[in-house]
C-alpha cells in the first residue's frame, strides 16, 4: 500500500452525509474527529481506504467515514479484513471494534489476525462496556462490576487487551485515550506508518452506561498523576516529572523522583524494541495506567509473504495454464 | 468367444460387459492405490468407470480389525455406467476382517482373491473368526482362489536389501498385478505411476515394480484361473478423458472460474472431512492466481472470503455440514450486503460430528433454511465427481451475476468416488461476465439492474464510489441503514425475487424416459447415478418410469411444477428422511413419496428397483 | 351516561368500550416509563390492557430527529381484548418529530395532546417541518389539545433548586398526570412507583410527584376538555393479577422450571436484542437456585448450558437470530448426546443483523431446519407475554422427558410487549418429574424408555455408571462411537420417532369458531392476539372464519391434518414469507395461502380483517 | 472438590473395555498410560472425575478412561467444561484438547477459561499439526512448515500456546512432554492440586503427519542440550549442569556454567510465583526449551465466587420463593 501524494484532502473530505448517531456526550465523538483529522495528512486517497467493523456503538464507525466502509457481524470484522487485505493490498485498511466484538465474540479472530501480523490498523475502543447492548460488563470490566447482567457485581477477572495482543506477538500495541486528541493522533499516525498488524486501544467513555470509566485518567485533577505516557527513548516519567518508573527485577515500580526520590538516570528508558516481556511487565501496570507505543518491531507482513510465495511458484512452474491444469497427467482419448 | 494370441492357448478368454471390483485390506495396506491403479488402467483400456472408496473411521485403526478395514471398489464396463456397482462380483481380501466386513457385500458366487498369507491365528481372531473360514467351507457359496501374497511378495523381494516392514508394505503391487492380468491390462501405467511417485528413490520404485510384475506373472503361470477377462472398450463421447474425484473437480473449477472471470480467486477454508482435499488441491495451484487461506475456525474462512468478495475477487469458503452450521450468520452477512460468494457444502453423515467419513444428502433443508430471517440463497448440487467441475462453474456464474452467496451441494460419495471426465475445450468454457461500477454518475449502491435485479459491484479503490454497506436492514436505493417498514418489506421481497429470477436462465428440464406416466422418480445430487440405472433396468423391465434429475434446488426451474403434473406418482429416493421430497409436497402440493435411506451409503441399484416395483406394485 | 359526584358537574364522563392511546417523544423523554405507569393504572383499575413498546435503533439517535422517536402504545378495554390496538385514538406528542413519525397511525379525528413547548424553531427543523403543524392547519383532521408541558412542568418546579435538565426531564410526569385525570385513574400507584425507582433522592421524588399532580391539575382546572372518560373494568377471570412482558415471564418461567423439577438452573448466554432483558432478569434470582452465565460469545453460552446439562442441571441458553444461527452446531450435539436443554430464541426482523429493534417471525425454518443432518428438535411457539411463562414451563418439561433439546420461538413484540397476567396459584405449576439413573444393573448409556424412547439421564458422581458419550454416531445401546450402517438409519428414525411421539401428550386442539366450514385461519406465536380479534370481527360480520392457533410446531399435533381438511380454504398470516405455510402445504398437501408482512412490525386488526375479507370474496 | 480416600483404585480401574485407536506409535498412548498412572493416585473416586474433549486424536481420550466423559465439538470443551465445573463444583473436570482444537477453533474459549480462573484441568495436546483431519498445519507449526494444505510451506507466525495462555492471566501454566512419563506425570499431580484453570501443554509426537517434531527434546543424544527443566526455588541448569540461564535486563541468555563460564549463583533461580512477566519472557525461549510449571499462582477462583455470590444474595434477600417472585410488586385481584 503506497501512499500517494493527494493534495488538498481535508477533513470534511472524509465526512459522510450520515447524521452522527452516537449518544450526546459519547467519547466516539472525539476519536472519529481525531480519525477525520489524521486521516487527510497520510496522503492516501479516500478511495483507498477501507473501514471495516464488527457490531457496537463503535463499529458503526465506517458510516461516518467518507471512504469505503463495511459493518459486518459481530466480532468477525478481522478476519473479514485478513481476506480483503490479502488480496487487496493496494487497500489501506482499518479495523474499527469494542471490547465486546473485539475480546468476547471475536476473541480468536483478533488473536489470530495479531500472530499472522496481517497489515491492519485495528482501533479499539474500549469503553468496559457493552454500549449498544444497553450495558451489560464486557471481557475488560472490572471485577466486582455491576451492570445489567451482574446486579450483584461481575465475578470475571478483566482481560488485559495489551498483555492479550502481547501474547500473540503483535507487531505494533499501542494505548491512547479519546479525549487526549493530540496524543491519539499521534498515535493513528505511528499505526499509519507500522507495516504489519498495529493494534492501538483506545480509552473511551460511555457517559450513557460507563461513565467516568476512565476518569482518573482525563479528569484534569487526578490526570498527571495517572497516566504514564510511554516514549521510546525516554525514562518513564509521570506526574509532572516527579515520579518515575523503575524496574526491581521484573517488576516495574513506581518511585519518587528527584530530592528525596532517585535520580532520572535510574528510571526505566523505555524501549518499544525490546524483547516482549518488558512490555508485558508494563501492560500489567494499573496505577500509573501507560498510555503511548508499547511495542513496535519489524516481523514480516502477512501479504506480502503470501504476495512472495505466489511470486515463487510463479517462478518454479510457470504461470498456470488452465487447459494443461483440467488435463492433469494422466489421460486418454476416445475418438 | 474368441481367444488372441498373446495368450496361452488353454485359458478361455471370458468377455464380460461389466464387473464391479472391491479391494480390502487394513487402512495401512495400500488398498486406495491399489483400486485407483486398477481403475485408471481400466479407463486408459477404454472402459467406462466410477469408484468409491470407503474409508474406516479417521483415525487409522489397529492393524487386523474390522474397525481398520479400508476398501475400494471400482465398476467398470464396456457400456456407461452411473454408479460403482451395488455388490462386487470379485472380492480382493488382504486380511481376515477384510473378508469378514466385505463378504456381505459380495455377489453369491463371486470370486473372492484371498491373500492366505494374511489369515494368521491373531488375525483371524482379531477378525472374531473361530475357524479360518478359507478352510472350513463357509465360502462353499464363492469362487475362492487362495494365494499367499505375503510369501510371494517376501520371494519377489528376497535380498533385496528392503526392511521386512517396507516388504509387507509392497504386498498390495503383487494384488495389483494379479489382478491387472485378470483384466489383461497393460503395467506400464501403474509403473509409471509408482516412478512419479516415489521420485527420488529408486530402491522403492524397483521394489514395487518387482512385486507388480511377480503378480502380474503368477496370474500368468499359476494354474489358478481357468479363464482370463476381457471387458471391451464403452462408447463413451469422443474426447481426451481423464479420471476425476468430485473433491480434484471443485477445486478446478474454482481455478477455472478464476481464470475466467479474470478475477483472483481467494479460498477461505477450514480443514473439515471429507472437504479438505479441496482446500489441499487449490493450495498447489498458486501460480493460477488463486489463494488459500487456512483460517482459525471455519467462521473465520468465510469470513475472510467475503472481505475478498468485498475487495472485488472471487471469494470461496469449502466445508461440510458442521461447518457450514457455523458459516451460517456469515452467509446472511452476504445475502444482506448482496456479495457474490461461492459456498460449499460437502455432506458427510450427521447430525452432530456424526459420521465424518460416510456419505450424506442431509443438509439440503440446512442450506436453504439454516439462517435467520428471511434469506434466500441459491442452491445447486452436483450428480458426479466430474460434474462438480461445472456446478461450480455455473455456481460462479450466478453469483456474479446476480450478486448472491451461491451454494455449491456435494457429498462424500462424489468427493471421493471417481469418473472418467472428459476435459472440456477450452472453447466450451465460457467467459464469466465481471462489470465492477467504475461511474459515479447517479451512483447509489443499492440500485438494481432491472433484468437481474442485481446491485453493483464497486470495487474499494475505484475513485468516487466511496460507500458503506453492512448487515442493518438497508435504504432500497442508497443502502443506508432504515429502519422504514415498508422499505424492509420491499427489499425482503426483493431479494426473494432476485434469487427466483435466476430460474428464468435454465435451460428447460430433461425428463429420462417418457415425458408423462405413471411414476416419475425425482432425484438431485449424487444419487443420480444409482437412481439413473435403477430406472433404466425397471424400464427394460417394462415399467412405466421416468427420471428427473434436479440439480437447482434453489430456485426451483419453473417447468418443475407442470411435469410433476403429468405423472400419477411421483418418488423421491434420498439418502435422507425426505428433504427435497418436502420442498417438492410443498411448493406443488404433489403427494410425492419418498425412498430413504440414512446409512452413511450410497443407494444401491437393486435396492432401488426394488423399492420402486414395490411401489409400481 | 352518568356523572360522578367527584367531578365538576359541568364536564361529561364519556364512557368508552376500548382506547388506544400512544405516547410519543425522544429517547430521552421518558416515554417507557410513562407509557408503563399509565398502562398500570389501567390494568389496576380492571382494564384489560395490551402493551406495544416501540423502540427506535439501538444507538440514542440525536434529540428532536425522527431517528430518535421512541413510542409506547397501549390498548385498555373493558372487554378482553388481544392486542395494543391497530391505530391510537390519542397521541401524546412531545416534540414534531414524535408527532410526525407517528401522526399517519392516529384515528382520522383522534386527539393530539401535543407539547407546545417542544414545537420550537430548531425542533420543527429537524423533523423537517417548514412550518408549525400546530398551527398551519394541517391537523384539522384531528382533535389538538395544545399544552405547554414544558413550561408547565418549569413553573411547578420553579424554586426546587433542580438543575434545568433535570427538570426538563420530568416533563414526562406532567403528560402523565393529565392522561390520568383523563381517564380518571388514581395518582397513588405513579408516585408510591416513583418513590421505590428513586430511592435515596427524596428530591427527585418530591419533584416528579409535584409535575404529576401539577399535569394531574391541569387537565381539572383548564377548560381544555368538554369530557373526561370512562372505560370501565373488563370481566377478567378472577385472580390475582400483574402486568407482565414476555420476556420477564421468560425468565419466571424459567426460575419456576427449576423450582418444579428440583434442579439448578443455569442460564448460558450472551447479550443480544431483543433477549437480553432475560438474561438481566435471571440475574437477579441467584437466591432461587439460577446460576447467570454471561459467556463471550453464543456459542460459549450454549456449549457452557450442554455442559450444566451433562452434569444433571437445568440447561438453558437465550438469544435472538444471529445468535441462534451460531449455536446450531451445539444445539446439534444435544440432539446426538440426547441431553435436556432449553433454547429461547427472541426473534427479530433479519436476515443478517437485520433490525434488532423490531419484530419478526422468520426464524421459524432455521430452528427447524438449521442443523446438518437429520436433527429433528421439538419447537414450541408463545402466544402471547404472559403465555410465555406457561411455554417455557412445558418446554422444560418435554426436555426432561424426552432428554431432547427443545426450542421456544419468541419475537420482540411479546418480548418486551405487556399484557395482565393472572398470578399461578402454587397448585396450578405441576412438579416436573426429574428420574436419574441410579441404578448400575444393566444400565446401558443409550437403551431407552419404551414409551418416550428417552434414554436415561445420569448424573456424573453415580458410582457405577461411568459412560462416555459424544457427537459420533453411537450405538442404540451402548452409547459407543458406532459407523455401522444399519445402526446409524436406526439412530437417524429412532431421533425422529421419540420427538415424533411427544405429540401424544399434546392436547386435542381447539378451533375456536365453527369447527369446519369456509376459511380456517391458522397462525402462531405472537400473531394470536390479532388473528383472534380479526376472525371475531369477521364472525361478527356473519363470515364463515375460524381460528385455529398453533403451539406446537414440532411435532405437529396429530389431530392437525384432519382440522386442516374440515376447511374449504385455509390462510396462514404470518409476519414472514410464509414459513408455517411450507410446513403445512408439505404435510398436509393443503394449499394454504399466506398472508404475509415484513416490515418488522405486529400485524394491525384491520389490515387482517381486509385481507381476509379479500380472499372470502 | 473434595478427595476422600479411595482406597484400591489401580491403572487398570480407568481403562475401558473401547480399543485404544490411536496410529500405533502416537505419543497419545504415552499420555493416556500417564494418566491412568497418576488418577488412582488422587484418591478420588472415578464417578467424580469427568473428562471434556473437543474433537481431534487427542480428543478421543474420554472413551480410554472409565470416568465420565463427553467428546463433544470442535474447540468447545472449555466451555462445556466451564458450565459443566461451575454447576458442579464437587466433579473434578478435565478437559482434552489439541493444539488445533485449543488454538485454532477454540482459542476464545481456551483464553475465557483461563482468565476467569475456571477450576478445569487442561490437558493440550500439541503435536504442531492436525492429526484426526490428516496433516494441515496447526496455530503451532512451524513458519515454513509443508503441509497438507501447505504444500509450499506455511506463512503464519506460530502460536505459542504458554505465552497465550500467561497473556490470559492463567494461574497454572507448565508443560511437559508424551515420553518423559515421570514428569509428565509430576505435572498431572501439580495440576491436580492446583485451584484453579491449570494448563498443560504436552509436546506430543504424531509419527504419522508430523513424526519427529520434537525429537531434539526426545531423543537421548539431544534431549540434555535442549530440555530446560524448570523447578521452582532453583537455578535454571541444563546441558547436565553444563550451562545455565541467565538474566541480562528482561533477556534470558544462555551460558556456560562452571569453569570457564559463570558461576550458578548468577543463574536466574526459578519462581514459579513470580510476576507473569518472567514467565513470559522464559517461555519465549525455544532453545533450550523449558518444561514444567511457568507459573502457578493463587487467584479466586470462578466456581467459588459464584457460590460465594449466590450466598451472600441469599443471606441478603432469603432464599428465593416461587410464588412471591411470580407475583412481583404491582398486583391487582379480580374477584
Ligand atoms: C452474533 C451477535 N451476538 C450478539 C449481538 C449483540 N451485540 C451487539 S454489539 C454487542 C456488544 C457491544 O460491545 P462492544 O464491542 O464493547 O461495543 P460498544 O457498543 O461498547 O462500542 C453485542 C453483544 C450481535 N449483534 N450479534
Ligand atoms: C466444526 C468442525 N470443524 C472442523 C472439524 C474437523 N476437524 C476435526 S479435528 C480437527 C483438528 C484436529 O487438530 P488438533 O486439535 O491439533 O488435534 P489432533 O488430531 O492433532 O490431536 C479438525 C480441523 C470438525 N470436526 N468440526
Ligand atoms: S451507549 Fe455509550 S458507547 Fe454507545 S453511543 Fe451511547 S455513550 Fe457511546
Ligand atoms: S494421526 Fe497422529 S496424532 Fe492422530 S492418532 Fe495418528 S499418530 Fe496420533
Ligand atoms: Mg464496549
Ligand atoms: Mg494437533
């Protein structure tokens, strides 16, 4: 997927006549104006671009996108794209899902599409909640949750989407927040630009069935104290650079820093190449709660293996011809 | 009766028109090959044929038990034929339980090849014989000619440097070559056959080829046989002719179907019996522009075959009836977003994982029906492992054309069994039609061709198109989502009418026999063959019986109705409880009877004439 | 007419038969809840009552926008009556968009009670009005009742030192304090309701309880109505009674199965419209001995539902049909492994994703047919929300006996539609009988019942009756893997024959009309409230109609056909293409004629009375 | 679940009177006779002890052992196994499974089972291959591996199923192989102590579609260089006591150990109770490939807050009564 240089695209460029139909106040809101903003600068001309999703508030995202779209069924929406990705890999293609369509019903498909590293830009928004449901807990609720289904309180330990898609050696796991624009952003551009599957979850309120899930981390007041922005190359600082995270053996922990606290030099220099477990260590962190690229490496890219494989045959035995194909080896003839 | 001169003078030579064959053995003794050599030599000998193989349970058995015997039987004969045979006339028996499972099956009188080397005390025990019944006159109804393959392949081989195990293995060439001489067929196909196979290692080829010959010989000198057979060549249509499973016949035409629609074929697939082989056959044919995929689950292979559809190419799923339960919510995906898509349905014994490896025709109400909502789907089944090869090619065709999932029906019987296919010329195969919408001008994705009733199909890239489709009920026009009731209405009957319309581009249905009476025997899928001579025989009989063959299911052609109409009875043989026969009662209330059978078997002919005389009666 | 010493003598009291009012407005309006609480005054006040919720996409749609119209529609009477009415004689709009989305159902010359307040500019833009139809004489055909509801509701909570969005939100209170007065019903039940929902905000309650007497005054000192009504209770049987939907009674169906056969129950499934508020219901009865299992996808919760089963419990899953579509392949092993299990599938307008909000009949063949292989399943259909109840019951009951699987269609209007419900008595629910094997003498895991040819359960912990079981075709004794041909056709007609001989318990049917003649009208499921009030409206017009309904769709009953065959014509209307008619033409050779719509909506009266008359003439 | 004392249970108490059809020589017998080793040794009775497989050879396990067993679909036994356990805590449930039938198809219920902590034992039997269906690579072949389905080599990253199963959140993780019977057998004791999800993963040899695929961990010559055995509480050794593992950062790197190498103290000294992320890390590792238990911790487990929940509801509101549920809030008599 080559992008060409298209001049002039704007955001509006990728708006749809479609009423927006999310809940007022919806944390959708804001990942689809940070989508509309990125969008324009990838160069990539509207037509080949493809959004794919599955079934929820969020995967109604493709009839808001001024590009191609398909709202399939629940939870299938990365395998659907495996296929048109591969064989369409002139096709930019984005995966929209919660966490219900992504980490319940299409637990597998997610995983499956993250190990083969299938070139998909998957957005997950993860609200801890099934939304369009009406607010049942979802596989990232957290324990002791009452919603609808649970009146009395989930007995589910949550599932950690990073750690999941870490364990099926994804290429590219990154976390942002919907109302963090700038870093969203920066984020869609990084998932733009990795070849291989990137996964990216995104922190989003359902003020209608969750609200405040992520407060702690918006919230103007508690923000600083919360969040821990991962950058590769940098010591993992947090709370106004008066915190850090150091590392004691495997386990990550949280240290004052500066007078009466360790000094910078001491602090984890976070490292998107390492070795997975280092991310899965941080994956684990809940207070800070990480935000940034977790991981990105180079593996090769499912099409273009599959492109290389044909490629190979092609050489080896020629491009097929069908008549020589129906005739097999053995034949005979009746005259 | 006349005798040729290559032979020695003594032996008659009997000339037969058919003969049905059957080779059995345990699952490790090589019997597929055995009866596949046989067959092709018999076909290359101008004979028409058609096999079936019966496979034990999937996993391979311990050696010696019934549970382990695997057979083959071929029919071949010097006139068409439709169907392997119902009982064999010769019987090829490796081993105690091979005898013991296949006996039943045999024709009285038949001529059982028994390899005494194999009736050992633990085999005959494992077998659950007390006696070793080649000795203690229970075979007193059969020809039996007792030969000790074991000991004669061990001679053959002696010194030759191969282990006792890849000894023992060679024992079924030695079958093979006896048996070749029987028939007076050539060796050189099956040595051929064994160099291409064993490439790469010459100890084996030779080994093998030794053993043929040994057994080829020992037919020769071994005063065992009174008389040679010979079985002239059929007068099959002139063409070139190869042999073909039902499994090898889908497969090229989806190849086939790529190439002519000059799309690129993408096969989304789960491995499933008896339906893998597909998957395994198109997997080699890279360089003919098709694509396999093995997905994780089978819901994930028809899903990643319709984001191909989606993207423009020629998008297939393979499975049998587990596995399309699953692809079902799939399926309506497509029906709703109106993509073409190629689905199928290799039946196997059910319900539940059932019988995988036995044959079925019980999922044709599955298919019409199995989704939710209103979901019309059209249907074709094939009649014989080379007519899979067109059914898939037509199956492209409507989906296309009419922007529908298409089901393709086969079943074990035809995946596995093989014919004698004449390869089409390339000038018989037509080009499919592929028009993507590349205007803009008044563009609406769900506008409709008035003739076909089709939506466009866009392909993601093309400039201007951008649009969004998906499973909510859609806007008759712009696609949108509405949830209008009237519009729901429309486009619920609108997809009806687009499946029937197709109806309108078969060709007029052919009645076998004469066009109105008193029973018209209605068929579809692979029981085509049986019910074929099954009516044939009771009409030289002189019954009054006609033959329909069906092979769209779904719609149903629209002369269906007033042929059934000419006949005063009306029967459905299915190897089901009656499932097309409840379509049939229902659309044209005719008071079709059915003749069912559910043993994981194909029809036999007798069976059937029987069971329809007695109806006649 | 008579007035009543409490009301102002000026003002005639209006007696009426039946009314059918709708309440309209946004998602957010709070029109649910006032539909509900009025619909309950009625019921208390010894109405019969019918409930029609109607809600828009799943999704809030934007305020003020035709997406976002959410009705409540319910029919009182004081006879019996059968369905929520056809078209409403009032309307409650509170804003243009819920007046225009539902102004062409209202009665030519029906009453608008219409929220001026919320007819603003803005308002009347995005309904895409140009001008006010309030006041541009468009609704001359229609009696207006103009009321400033929101300015009305400001005023009475100007000074509460509630925010301006909180009181916007209590407006609904006021609409429902005047149609309380107007139909004279006692406040008490509304505000004992209001003060249990918002416990622990003493505000709130006081706040809404003022709107509801202010809306409650409005109507007493505005001299806005020459009338207020009367509708008088209806004769219902005596009892004690509540107001139920169909899927809360689902869900005591279910606790109350488990009660009456002494066994777990647990409840494996995964949220879906319209099913979820089951599983949200039997969360909460933990204390009854019901175990909720929200799984991660469809499949998981049916399998999880298997494995309670296998273990001796009370097996049951819910869904709606995308979702059953993916548990066939389960439901399938059930049928094989012959475990009990109750399957509740809510239907809902498809194919596909379809439309999750509304309703529809058309899941009929897939529960029927959807399974590869032979797989026959006892389908039971409910009449009506309380008639859930009683199917669920019977349902479990038939699973127990029969050690089958066995499926109730349900579909969104009964789903989340009210009706009263007349309480059990304790003696009316007989015990299910539950027998587990015990006993190891002779116990084989397959030998069956004579009777029911069920075989019999055992509980894992029994010493002694160790067995295996599993989705291979298995021995008719033993339960062991079997591919013996006979045996699998004796498994495949034994399956049918034990759900086949279920219908011997049934009870005889009841046509209700003449029991032969011109026209039977055969319907099921959630269509009996309209066919019936439609064939009593044509009795009483001296046609020839009667009325048969349909529980049991599988097995039929036996005394179907010849019912079917005492009719010169028979009609099926169904809200699909004509699923129960291919059923029926099959068996009986009857040629059915259908009477169909698929627009995601209930059947009206009138429009039955229409198309019936049509095919009587 | 509770063991009371069995007395005189023997191997042969759990076999059955069904053939045994595996391909003579399938690592399959090997595990089988493990099992039936191990079980008399648990002391509970067999009626108690129930055996959940999907589909697939492996799966076939239930009909060789005289418990109850239920062979039921492709990839479904967790689940079944999930409401099966959780409606009866007093069975102890294991569940048989393949490499194809846990990871490909069933994946989701596999990792659902785990997080929630389910009390089931699994058994995955992972032969890198489809053994039941003939030959077609599985989610833990080889990249490159030819195949059935395959026939110019496999393009999919594999699984790998340890990894999946800690990024899962499992509380028992450890694998063993079908011919190393008394470790095997020691892993079968451990899980059956544990409380909770315990996972096994059994490098199986198919000598008919896959033969060989873990000879280097087999056979005699090799076996030393290539099994790392872990054993908690001490240092990781191999190569008899010739090399060791050592942590560099998050890298676990292999060195030579005694002269001319490093000393044992600096060798990473095994705890199972470690966080996921060392196991994680160690499980990465392919050469040498450890065997044992990669974690076991302790974590609530789902039958018990369940029961726990149902309880406390109870103590809350009584237990439940039929005709006061039936009668809900709002009545009214007709009379
Ligand atoms: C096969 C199937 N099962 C269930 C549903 C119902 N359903 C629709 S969306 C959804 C969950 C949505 O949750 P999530 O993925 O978190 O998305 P959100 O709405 O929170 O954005 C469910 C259970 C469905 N549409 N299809
Ligand atoms: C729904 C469904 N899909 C596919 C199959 C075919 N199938 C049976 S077993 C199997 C894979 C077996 O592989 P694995 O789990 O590794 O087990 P093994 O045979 O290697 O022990 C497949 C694809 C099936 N039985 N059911
Ligand atoms: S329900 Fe929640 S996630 Fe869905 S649109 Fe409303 S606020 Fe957003
Ligand atoms: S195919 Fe492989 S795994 Fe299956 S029984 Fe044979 S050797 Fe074992
Ligand atoms: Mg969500
Ligand atoms: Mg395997």
């Amino acid at each position: 997927m080559k992008a060409t240089a298209v001049v002039g695209l704007t955001r509006k460029d990728f708006q749809t006549d479609q009423e927006v139909r999310w809940c007022p106040g919806c944390g959708d809101y804001a990942i689809l104006a940070s989508v509309q903003k990125v969008l324009p600068e990838l160069g990539i001309p509207r037509e080949n671009i493809v959004f794919v999703s599955g079934i929820g508030c969020s995967s109604r995202f493709p009839y808001y996108m001024n590009t191609y779209g398909f709202h399939t069924i629940h939870g299938r929406a990365p395998a659907i794209a495996t296929g048109l990705k591969n064989t369409r890999p002139d096709l930019q293609v984005w995966v929209v899902t919660g966490d219900g369509d992504a980490l319940a019903i299409g637990g597998n498909h997610f995983l499956h599409a993250l190990r083969r590293n299938v070139d998909l830009k998957i957005l997950l928004f993860n609200n801890r909640v099934y939304g369009l449901t009406k607010g049942q807990y979802s596989p990232t609720s957290e324990f002791g949750k009452k919603a609808k289904s649970t009146p009395y309180g989930s007995i589910d330990e949550p599932v950690n989407p990073i750690q999941i898609a870490l364990g099926a050696n994804a290429s590219f796991v990154a976390r942002s927040i919907d109302v963090e624009a700038r870093h969203l952003q920066e984020m869609l551009r990084r998932m733009a630009e990795h070849r291989g599957t990137a996964v990216l979850e995104i922190l989003q309120n359902c003020n209608v069935f969750n609200d405040g899930a992520w407060d702690h981390l918006t919230n103007k007041e508690t923000k600083a104290e919360n969040q821990l922005v991962l950058e590769h190359g940098k010591p993992l600082l947090f709370a106004n650079g008066k915190k850090g995270i150091r590392l004691r053996g495997f386990v990550p922990e949280v240290v004052e820093v500066g007078e009466g606290g360790v000094d910078v030099s001491e602090l984890l220099v976070w490292d998107e190449k390492a070795p997975p477990a280092l991310a899965f260590a941080l994956a684990g962190l809940a207070s800070p709660t990480p935000i940034g690229v977790f991981r990105q490496v180079e593996r090769p890219v499912y099409h273009e293996l599959e492109e290389q494989q044909a490629r190979q045959v092609v050489e080896r035995l020629g491009p097929g011809e069908l008549s020589r194909l129906l005739a097999g080896r053995d034949t005979w003839t009746v005259e | 009766m006349q005798s040729q001169p290559a032979l020695k003078p003594e032996r008659r030579v009997e000339r037969l028109d058919a003969v049905t064959v059957r080779f059995a053995g345990d699952s490790g003794d090589g019997m597929q090959l055995t009866g596949s050599e046989f067959s092709k030599a018999s076909a290359i000998a101008g004979n028409d044929i058609r096999t079936f193989p019966d496979f034990p349970a999937e996993i391979r058995a311990p050696a010696g038990t019934l549970a382990g015997v695997s057979g083959f039987q071929v029919q071949f004969a010097s006139h068409p034929i439709y169907t392997p045979g119902d009982r064999p006339d010769v019987l090829v028996a490796m081993n105690p339980a091979a005898l013991k499972a296949n006996l039943p099956d045999l024709k009285p009188g038949g001529l059982i090849i028994a390899n005494t080397g194999g009736f050992t005390d633990q085999n005959l025990k494992k077998a659950g014989y007390d006696a070793n019944p080649l000795e203690d006159g229970s075979l007193a109804g059969y020809r039996v000619i007792p030969v000790d393959i074991t000991r004669l392949t061990e001679n053959a081989l002696h010194g030759s440097g191969l282990s006792a195990r890849e000894i023992a293995r060679s024992k079924n060439m030695f079958a093979l070559g006896l048996m070749l001489w029987l028939y007076q067929r050539p060796l050189e196909k099956a040595v051929a056959d064994l160099r291409s196979k064993f490439v790469g290692r010459p100890e084996i080829v030779e080994a093998n080829e030794k053993v043929l010959r040994a057994g080829h010989a020992y037919g020769e000198t071994a005063e065992l046989f009174t008389s040679v057979y010979e079985v002239p060549p059929a007068r099959l249509a002139p063409g070139t002719y190869r042999n073909i499973s039902g499994n090898q016949a889908i497969a090229l035409g989806i190849v086939a179907a790529a190439q002519l629609s000059g799309l690129k074929g993408f096969l989304g697939s789960y491995p499933i019996t008896p339906a893998s082989d597909i998957l395994h056959e198109l997997s080699r044919y890279k360089n003919y522009g098709v694509t396999t995929f093995q997905a994780e689950d089978e819901i994930a292979a028809i899903s990643a075959a319709i984001g191909a559809a989606f993207g423009g190419n020629l998008g297939i799923t393979t499975s049998s009836g587990p596995g399309i339960a699953l692809k079902q919510e799939a399926i309506n995906l497509a029906v709703m977003a109106e993509l073409p898509l190629l689905i199928v349905d290799v039946q196997r014994g059910g319900p539940s994982t059932g019988l995988p490896t036995k044959t079925e025709q019980a999922d044709l109400l599955q298919v019409l029906f199995g989704r939710n909502g209103e979901s019309p789907v059209p249907v074709l089944a094939a009649q014989s492992p080379g007519d899979c090869f067109r059914t898939v090619l037509e199956a492209a065709r409507i989906a296309i054309r009419y922007m529908t999932p298409v089901i393709v029906l086969s079943d074990g019987s035809i995946a596995n069994g093989q014919e004698p296919w004449r390869i089409p010329e390339p000038s018989e195969l037509e080009r499919i039609q592929v028009r993507f919408r590349t205007d803009p001008e008044g563009f609406q994705p769900y506008a409709r061709d008035p003739e076909t009733l089709a939506r466009a199909w866009v392909r993601p890239g093309t400039p201007g198109l951008e649009h969004r489709i998906g499973g909510l009920e859609k806007h008759h026009l712009t696609g949108a989502v509405s949830y209008d009731p009237k519009n729901h209405e429309l486009m619920v009957r609108t997809r009806a009418e687009k499946i029937e319309r197709i109806a309108r581009e078969f060709p007029p249905l052919e009645v076998d026999g004469s066009p109105s009476g008193k029973l018209l025997v209605v068929g579809w899928g692979s029981t085509y063959g049986a019910i074929a001579a099954a009516v044939r025989e009771l009409r030289r009989r002189g019954r009054d019986v006609s033959h329909l063959h069906l092979r769209y299911l779904n719609p149903l052609p629209r002369d269906l109705g007033e042929i059934l109409s000419r006949f005063e009875r009306v029967v459905v043989p299915e190897l089901n409880l009656g499932q097309l026969r409840t379509i049939l009662r229902s659309r044209y209330l005719v008071d079709a009877k059915g003749i069912n059978k559910v043993q994981g078997r194909p029809f036999q002919v007798t069976e059937l004439v029987e069971r329809i005389e007695e109806l006649l009666s």
